[in-house]
C-alpha cells in the first residue's frame, strides 16, 4: 500500500487475519501505519524510481491516498505489476475536472459546473448559474475543504487561480444534507453496496457519520447505490469506491465527488457491518469474493476524534470505556495537531439519539472538550 496514513494503518489491520504479507510505502517511520507494519519503505511516492523499487516484489498495489502522480502508475502497469484501482479509474478522483466530464458523459447527476479561465470567467459563470455565490475548486491537490472557495465577489474569485492549477466552477448547491454511497467492486466485476449513510461536516471536516442516513426515501437511497455501482462499472474501479452526494432540498441527488480508497464515511462498518470496508478493500485488491456489507445493528454512529489537548489518554480511556461498555475506539497514533483526524469512535444501538449521544460525549471526551 502506498501511503502511511489511518486508512492504511485500517487497512493493514483487516490483511492480518487473512494472513496478508503487507508493505508500506509511507513518507515518514513516524507515520501512522508506519508505527504498526512490519515491512516499511521510507520514502516519496512522487519519485518513480521509489516507486519501481517498492513495488518490486509485491503481488499488487493499493493506496491510502490519491497523489500518486497519474503517469507513475502507468509506469508501474506497463512493469506489469497490477495497480488497482488502476490509473484510468483513479484519475477521476485525482482531478475534479476529468470527474465532472467523465460523470456528464454518463449521466450522472453533477451540480452546474464548467472549467474557468480567470476571475472574470467565474464572475461569468455565475451569471449564468444565477449569480453569486459560486464554488471555486482547484481540479487537484484539494482535500478535507482545502482547494475549495465559496465565492461571493470577484475580487474572492481570484485566490484558486493563483496555484496555477485549472479552477472548475460549480453552482453552490442547496443541499439538505450530505450522503455518501459506498461500493466495493473487485476485477472481476462483483460488486456490494453498503447501506446510503449521512455524513456531518464541521468546518469542511467529517464529524459525524450516520449508518444508515435517517429517514431518507428507499426510492432515492437505492437511486444512490445504484449510481454508485454504475460509476464504478464505467470507471473500471476495482476496491473501495466513496461517493460523495448531496441530497437537495428538493429531493435529488448530486455527486460531489468521488474517493477510490477506504474512506471516512465508511469507518461505522468496522463495528457496525458484517464486513468492514478495510476488509472488502483487501479482498477487492486480492480478487476474492466480497463479503456481506449489510448493518449488525439498527443504528451505528461514527464520530471523528480531532485533535486537541489530551491530557491523559490513560484516564480518557478509563472514562469513555466505563461509561460506555460497547463503545469502540480507534486512534490512529497520530501526532495531536489542533483540527487534525486522529481517531473515531463507533457506537452502535436501536434509539438513534442514544447511539448519537454516546460517539459524541466519546468523541469530546477524547478531544479534551468534554470533561465529564
Ligand atoms: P474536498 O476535496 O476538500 O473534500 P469537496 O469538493 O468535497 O472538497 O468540498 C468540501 C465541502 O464543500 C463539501 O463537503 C461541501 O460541504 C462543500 N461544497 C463543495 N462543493 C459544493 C457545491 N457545489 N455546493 C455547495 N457546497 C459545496
């Protein structure tokens, strides 16, 4: 797996039971996944010759993130190693711009959008979107709200143009809430969809995940999976597949944008499904048959834990887990910054304000914000 972050540090987890001999392409020893797996290579996975180094040896290559440059993976296809998902799928999460032309072309439901020239072309696009505000993102690098702009005049537009990367403008869409609709699909084409969850965000940064998203339609949630299935099929994706949605105030559904990796919004089924999506990715990778993505309860709640001041994580502990025997906790042995993800915690039951209740005060206990 190329990248040390929490999804590998997950999805290294899930590899041990089957026995999976796993290595790490991880920037730094002190990364997350670095702490835990036994074979680590330090080093960039920007540089292709680090790259070719690593992936000599290894049966397949996964990642924890999307910045694999798209060419380096060509590279490592043409040596013959399987990459998945492979570069042709992946790049519609690496750039926003070949997304939102590859989901028209499909017909997936998109907000308005077009690529802009300048400042002045955002201020033209959104005339034709029906004025201000307007979105700004950067087609790459963006991630947890950086290299997205809510734009309300001209002289706001002109920051995203200054990367020097293309800027896509979308119409700022009046969502109800935001869903996400998680696949896994291996190469040979079987694929399961778990249940349509709402995802929270504070400050640009998931906060809460409800399994599954309280009193949405069948109608529209089965709409959700299905476009999931069909975005994977058409991309040709091959592991876990995130699709981020927003459900409108008038009952539709539009893609924001897509993940090709475990992600956030599917943390709950580590505890909450009977397969996690750490555990479906590997089979994916693997080419073994999926397993059961169905809920184990009425009701599972994923909090984030950001970092704050820990005093004691000792004494935090003693807390959480006394106060709640079933709750579940997962810290990624991450250096505390102020904001930063370094855990979650899943809760799981029949009465959903109970179940929200007990991953919050969790959560806040463990961040430092909640002291009893
Ligand atoms: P990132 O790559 O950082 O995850 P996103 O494209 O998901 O960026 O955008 C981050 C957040 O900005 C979204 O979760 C949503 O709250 C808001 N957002 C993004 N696009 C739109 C849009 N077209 N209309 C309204 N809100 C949006």
């Amino acid at each position: 797996m190329v990248g040390g972050g929490q999804l590998a540090r997950m999805t290294h987890e899930a590899g041990i039971p089957l026995g999976i001999k796993f290595k790490l392409l991880s920037d730094t020893p002190q990364d997350s996944a670095a702490q835990v797996v036994s074979e680590v290579v330090i080093g960039d996975y920007r540089d292709l010759d680090t790259l070719r180094d690593f992936a000599r040896g290894c049966d397949v290559i996964t990642f924890d993130h999307e910045h694999v440059p798209t060419e380096h993976l060509r590279a490592l296809e043409a040596d013959g190693i399987p990459v998945r998902p492979g570069p042709d799928a992946l790049v519609h999460a690496q750039d926003k711009g070949v997304m939102r032309a590859k989901l028209d072309e499909i017909g997936a439901p998109s907000p308005r959008h077009r690529i802009v020239a300048d400042p002045a072309d955002a201020v033209a696009f959104a005339a034709e979107v029906g004025g201000f505000p307007i979105i700004l993102k950067t087609v790459r690098g963006g991630y947890d709200g950086k290299g997205v702009w809510f734009v309300r005049t001209e002289k706001d537009a002109r920051d995203p143009f200054l990367a020097g990367v293309p800027v896509l403008a979308e119409e700022k869409v009046d969502f109800a809430r935001e869903l996400a609709a998680n696949i896994v699909r291996s190469p040979h084409g079987q694929a399961v969809a778990y249940p349509v969850v709402e995802s929270r965000q504070v400050d640009g940064v998931c906060d809460t995940v409800i399994a599954p998203a309280p009193d949405l339609d069948d109608e529209l949630a089965g709409q959700a999976q299905e476009l999931a299935l069909r975005i994977a099929k058409e991309l040709g994706v091959v592991g876990h597949l995130a699709v981020e949605l927003f459900e409108t105030t008038d009952g539709r559904i539009l893609v924001n944008e897509l993940a090709m990796r475990p992600h956030n919004s599917g943390h709950w089924t580590q505890d909450g499904a009977v397969t996690s999506q750490f555990a479906n990715h590997v089979r994916a990778v693997l080419d073994l048959p999926l397993g059961d993505p169905r809920p184990r309860a009425t009701w599972t709640v994923m909090c984030n834990v950001l970092g704050g001041d820990y005093p004691d994580m000792y004494s935090a502990y003693l807390h959480c887990m006394a106060r709640d025997p079933q709750l579940k906790i997962h810290m990624y042995g991450k250096d505390v910054k102020p904001g930063r993800k370094v855990g979650h915690v899943n809760t799981y039951g029949d009465d959903l304000d109970d179940v929200l209740e007990r991953a919050r005060h969790a959560a806040g206990y463990l961040r430092g914000t909640i002291t009893e």
